[in-house]
C-alpha cells in the first residue's frame, strides 16, 4: 500500500445521474497523493458500472480503490467504512452527488500542515434550489472553547463535507457517524466540536454543493424526526455541565424548530404531526428566544402561525 497525504472518501448509492461529474472534479485534483476510497453501499442503479468505466481508463485509477458493502447499510456507514480503510494522515469526505474546484484538497493540505490544526475547512458555492443558504465562514484560526462555542452559535457548516481532518485526531476521539441515523453530521459535528483543539477556516470556495429539489414522503418525514429526536436525547445531558447554557439552549432549540417546521409543512396527517410535533418538544430547557418561545405554543397554534408563512418563504427563496 502506498504511502498517501490525503484519503479521499466517497459513498455511493444510487447516484448514476451524478457520480460521473462529481468522481471526476475529484479525480482532477491539483494535489498529487490522493488516496481514494470508494464505498458500493449496494444501490440498485448502475453508478459503479459508471465509476469503473471512467478508471478503466484514467491516470489516477492506481490510486482509487473499491469497497462494497454486503448490503445497504446507510450514508453513516459508508464513512465509517472509507475511515475505517483510510491510510492518509488526513481524510476528506465528500458526497457522491456534489463536486469539488481542482485546487480545493492543496489548499486545504497546505493550511493544516502550516496551522497544525486538528482540522481546516473552506467556503461552500450553492448550485441549485434557490431555498438553502449557507454562512459564508471568514478567514480565521480558532482554538479551545471558542470551538465549541462558535458550534452552538452556528457559525459554521455541521457537515461532515468540505472538511480536511486529521485521521489520527479522528480515531483517537472516536468520532465515527451513528449507523441508520439521519441528519448524522449533526450530532457529528457537535462532538468534533467539543474536542477539538484547534481550528482554521479559509474563504476558498472548493466545495460545491449541488442542492436538488426532492419530494419529502409521509415515511422520510417520519423517519427525520424520529433521527432529530435521537439526536436531541443525546445533547440534552449536557445542558447541565455546559457553561454556555444560553448559547446551548438557543442551539437547542434551533434543531428543534427545524424539526417542527419540517413536521408542518409535510403530508402527514394532522393528528400525527401533533404527536412528532410532541415528541421533538419533550424536552424542558428555559425559552431562550423567538424561537424557543414558539416552540412553547400547542401544536394547533405553531401551524397555524407558522405553516403559511414557512410555505411562502420557501416559494420565494
């Protein structure tokens, strides 16, 4: 096994529209010791017939290598997978339907080596539905606490993309994703915050991030609550030993006012949206802003203020 910088890990499942460009952008890095790691979580398209195609014939194909799954296990198990099989003194994530700039691993590499950070992360370019927006995040070096706290303040990206980190800070704080789990780099991020040493932003772009418009069924709606529901079970006990309780509630109940939007803007029916509406609201915490003072309402009252102005809001975004 050759000796790599740099483990590049790509999930893929069911992505035959995309996986093309987006293994390509990644191919076509500017860096040169790249180690790729593709995870086959079993699709039932043909997005491996795809990738094989395009190694049978280029320049990196030595560097890139196969791992399949013996059944579909899931986005979080897929990481776990390429981290498992990672032989780079540092990993970067990235999705199997977005793309990369050709520079964006080298500038990421040069700024964790020059900054010693546990890990560095760059500034995200937004393709497609116009209804998401991401924080552009300012040149700067954090470290301690502020870490944690900057997290809570949601002053940057929880996703687990667009991040280069050490793979050794990784194992050594076990910060592997929850198998089966939607919103994963939630929860995630909120770990690696809290042990992280130090940290550096840069305002280069090299990530981009294709937002695809996708309807939300009754059963996935269901299924993110329930996973925004574990999450918060998880977060919860440390409101009591965390310094930051303002910042800690308000964080709080931001996930839960996104969960609750998601709820009234879905097809399932009314009395059960009343029941997940309950189940993401279960948690006693001090109401600390518009928000959490909202979530305070009865379920009837939170959709009947919010349903019609959340629907035009997404329309004009």
């Amino acid at each position: 096994m050759n000796m790599y910088e740099v483990t590049l890990i790509i999930p893929v499942y069911n992505v035959a529209n995309y996986i093309r460009d987006s293994l390509l952008s990644a191919l076509a890095q500017t860096f040169e010791s790249i180690e790729y790691i593709v995870v086959d979580d079993c699709g039932t398209d043909d997005s491996l017939e795809i990738v094989k195609s395009i190694l049978s014939s280029h320049q990196r194909a030595k560097d890139v290598f196969i791992y399949r799954h013996n059944c579909n296990k899931g986005l979080s198990a897929a990481r776990n997978t390429g981290l498992e099989k990672a032989h780079g003194k540092f990993v970067y994530f990235m999705d199997s339907d977005d793309e990369i700039t050709d520079d964006c691993i080298e500038k990421l590499y040069h700024t964790i080596r020059n900054s010693g950070a546990d890990w560095v992360m760059g500034n995200i370019e937004l393709q497609g539905v116009s209804s998401q927006h991401i924080k552009k995040v300012p040149e700067r070096q954090i470290e301690g606490e502020e870490i944690f706290l900057s997290y809570l303040n949601q002053e940057w990206l929880e996703a687990a993309c667009n991040k280069l980190l050490c793979r050794a800070f990784l194992i050594e704080n076990e910060l592997t994703f929850v198998s089966g789990l939607l919103h994963e780099d939630v929860l995630w991020s909120y770990h690696l915050a809290k042990v992280s040493k130090k940290v550096k932003f840069i305002q280069n772009k090299g990530y981009i991030y294709k937002v695809r418009e996708g309807s939300i069924t009754s059963t996935k709606v269901k299924k993110r609550v329930e996973s925004f529901v574990f999450i918060l079970s998880k977060l919860y006990p440390d409101y009591s030993v965390t310094p930051f309780k303002k910042e800690f509630s308000a964080f709080f109940s931001s996930l839960q006012f996104v969960a609750s939007l998601l709820i009234i803007s879905s097809a399932v029916p009314s009395m059960e949206k009343k029941v997940l509406y309950d189940s993401i609201n279960a948690w006693a915490m001090p109401r600390v802003g518009l928000k959490s003072r909202l979530l305070g309402l009865p379920f009837g009252v939170f959709q009947l203020l919010l349903a019609l102005p959340y629907k035009m809001y997404k329309k004009l975004r």
